[in-house]
C-alpha cells in the first residue's frame, strides 16, 4: 500500500506545482478555451482505489482487523454545465476492491492462528452510481481546482446475500445494496486535444453492510453492531 500513498503525494505534489507556476506567470495562450462552455460532455476515468472497513461493536471486545489491498477503478463521466462555477456529474463505473478481516484468538478461545477461522477473505465488485456536484474556482491558464461531493449507490455484485452459508461454512456474507456519501478534489488540467483531471475522493458508507450469521451467539458476527466501507478512490479523468 505505501507506493499508493507515495503516488497521491506524488501527484498532489506536481499538481500543484504546476498550478502555482501558472498561476505566477503571465498569461499564456489557452487550451481548449471553450472546452466548458457546452451544456453535456462526456469522458471516461481509470484509477485505483484502497477501501477500509470501520466497525461498531455490541460490546467492548477485541478489535477486527481489516488487511487492505488496492483495487482497481474504471468507468464513465457524463456532465451537466450549470454555469462557471457548478457542475452536476454521473459518473458510473466498476470498482473492485478486496479486504481480509483478521479476528482475535482470544474471540474463539484460541492462542495460535487458524486460517480458516481467524480470517475472511471479502471480495468486492460494485457497480457504482454517484451523482456529485463540482465547484470550481475560476480557471486559471490551463487548470482549475475544484471541490465536489454528493451521494451514491452501488450494487455489491460479491455481496452473496441470499447464500444460505455463512461464517461456519467459511462464508462471510455482506449485502448486496450500499449506499455511500462522497467528498474529494481534483484540478482540471487543459491540454492541447483533451481535458485531463487526476482526482481524489474519500468514500463513506451510510447503511450497515455485514450479514449476521445463521447461529445467534456467531464469534465471528454476534458482536458486530454495524460494518461501513470507508475508502478512498484515485482516479485519472479524460474528457
């Protein structure tokens, strides 16, 4: 996970950079300078992503662990322009993403590791459906920095909600409809054929999302209270 984190401060870094050395030079010659103005456009993104589960717990008892993994991001952006400043954007696409919880030994009376026990492997693929609202500065040059947050709701096609297994059979079972609410930031960079927007975006599930096992007293679920993703999105824009 660290070369992800070096990437986003990587970017982060030379977006920057180039923004403020437009941003002190004189005027240059713009790219694209219409690109904006039409009231639909389109594009596709690419990118990454690291997502996270957070816990609330019945009772106080040892904490679950979650082993993270990048996953990977892609899909479709279609925007509506309503004036300088405000955009409304869909932006559907594939999110795949893989996460191992780890429980303590002590929650099933044991004092050594056990794979098949101690360890759920939870593979997600969402097919995700965000509408957000992006705020933008005034552009300056060839770039401009916005905000945009909103809502959405994915589809968890790994969820197996309806499977009749569960934590005994080595089965950890998540439902198949999130919801989440969105916040990020990007700079919209103006090249000579196309707009290109590197973007971060921290992703926050509203609804509970673990399948309490068949058996009431379950190790593995009886003290989960509530299970929400929480995560963060890289992704690389093309318009």
């Amino acid at each position: 996970m660290n070369y992800i984190y070096k990437l986003i401060l990587f970017l982060i870094l030379v977006s920057f950079q180039y923004s403020f050395g437009q941003f002190y030079h004189k005027k240059q010659v713009l790219n694209n300078e219409n690109f904006d103005k039409p009231p639909l456009s389109w594009g596709y993104f690419l990118g990454f992503n690291s997502y996270d589960f957070n816990f609330d717990y019945v009772n106080n008892a040892s904490d679950i662990q979650t082993k993270k993994s990048t996953g990977f991001n892609v899909g479709l952006i279609g925007n509506i322009r309503i004036n300088d400043y405000f955009d409304i954007r869909f932006e559907p696409g594939l999110i795949m993403s893989k996460r191992d919880i780890l429980y303590d030994y002590v929650d099933f009376g044991s004092d050594e590791f056990i794979e098949n026990i101690h360890l759920r492997e939870i593979k997600s693929t969402y097919i995700h459906f965000p509408i957000l609202v992006k705020i933008s500065s005034k552009r300056l040059n060839n770039f401009k920095p916005f905000l945009l947050g909103g809502l959405s709701t994915a589809i968890n096609l790994s969820s197996k909600e309806n499977s009749l297994n569960d934590n005994s059979l080595g089965e950890f079972r998540t439902k198949r409809n999130i919801f989440f609410y969105e916040i990020g930031f990007g700079i919209d960079f103006y090249l000579e054929w196309f707009k290109f927007t590197p973007s971060i975006r921290g992703i926050f599930a509203i609804n509970d999302e673990h399948i309490p096992d068949n058996e009431i007293n379950s190790p593995w679920t009886s003290n989960i209270k509530h299970m929400k993703t929480s995560g963060f999105v890289l992704n690389f824009t093309f318009q």
